[in-house]
C-alpha cells in the first residue's frame, strides 16, 4: 500500500471533511462475513477534494471476533494513497502478532493503539476515526451488523 509521508499526512487530516448519503454496507462475495463501504469525500465548502473513506467490518467466522479497519485515501493519479488507518480487532487477549495489534497508520507512520482499543464496539471506533481523519458522515452511519426495522418505501 502506498502512503503519503507523514508529515503531508498530519497537515492533509487538520482540514474537515464530510460523507454525504454513505453508500449501504455491502457485504463481501468471498468473504460473506465481511462488510464494506467506499465513499467519496467533500470539503468543509462542498467542493470535491480527492478523498476516499473506505470502511471494512469483519467478524471471525471461527473466533466471532471483529476487525474494524477504517481508511482515509486521497486520490493520486497512480491510484490511491493512505492518509490514515484504525485498525483494531477487539480482544480478551494481546494478540503474538504485532501486526494483529491494534495500531494506527498516519501516513508512513504506524503508532500502536492503547490497550483499550481492545475493548471497543463500532461505535467508538468510528467516533475515534472520524475524530482523528476529521470526517463527518451525514446522516451518521450505522453498524453492518445492527438490525434495524425501516418502513416500505413511500410509506410513513
């Protein structure tokens, strides 16, 4: 994956963004207990500003836990590049594999998360993502997995 440099990378997530109408999660055709969304970003004056917020949910088919890996790219001629990324997979347990631990990438740099990490449901994580990328989504997005009655189209 390509990043940006830090520096660039802590400068480009000082300005707002925000996610207008998110896209529903979709689920994975290979991996049917994985959720994603893409969607592009605007600026703080609603002009487009090359920015992408991808969001992927997991849930371990055999351990039943989730990752949740949330990541702001700008769009680059050669293809996209990484501005920032949570990742955390909620554990009982300090995972052996330092990569399997939760960590933040702000551009070139990856930081090890705090040990609370381990504990947080979708919607910490995303409030701690949309805090540190300065994105706002509108209306707010809802977890993959939450089941939630709507009524038929075209009806109160």
């Amino acid at each position: 994956m390509n990043d940006v440099p830090e520096a660039e990378a802590r400068e480009l997530l000082k300005a707002a963004r925000e996610c207008q109408d998110a896209p529903d999660w979709k689920p994975n055709k290979v991996l049917p207990w994985m959720y994603s969304m893409e969607c592009g970003l605007v600026e703080a004056d609603g002009s487009f500003g090359g920015f992408q917020v991808w969001l992927q949910v997991a849930r371990s088919p055999k351990t039943k836990q989730r990752t949740f890996k949330f990541t702001l790219f700008q769009t680059h001629l050669g293809g996209l590049l990484r501005v920032y990324q949570l990742h955390i997979t909620p554990t009982a347990h300090r995972p052996k594999n330092l990569h399997e631990h939760a960590h933040e990438h702000i551009g070139t740099a990856r930081e090890e998360g705090r040990a609370d990490w381990a504990r947080w449901d979708f919607e910490e994580a995303l409030q701690y993502f949309c805090q540190r990328a300065n994105i706002t989504f509108k209306p707010p997005i809802e977890d993959p997995e939450t089941f939630k009655l709507t009524s038929p189209k075209g009806k109160p």
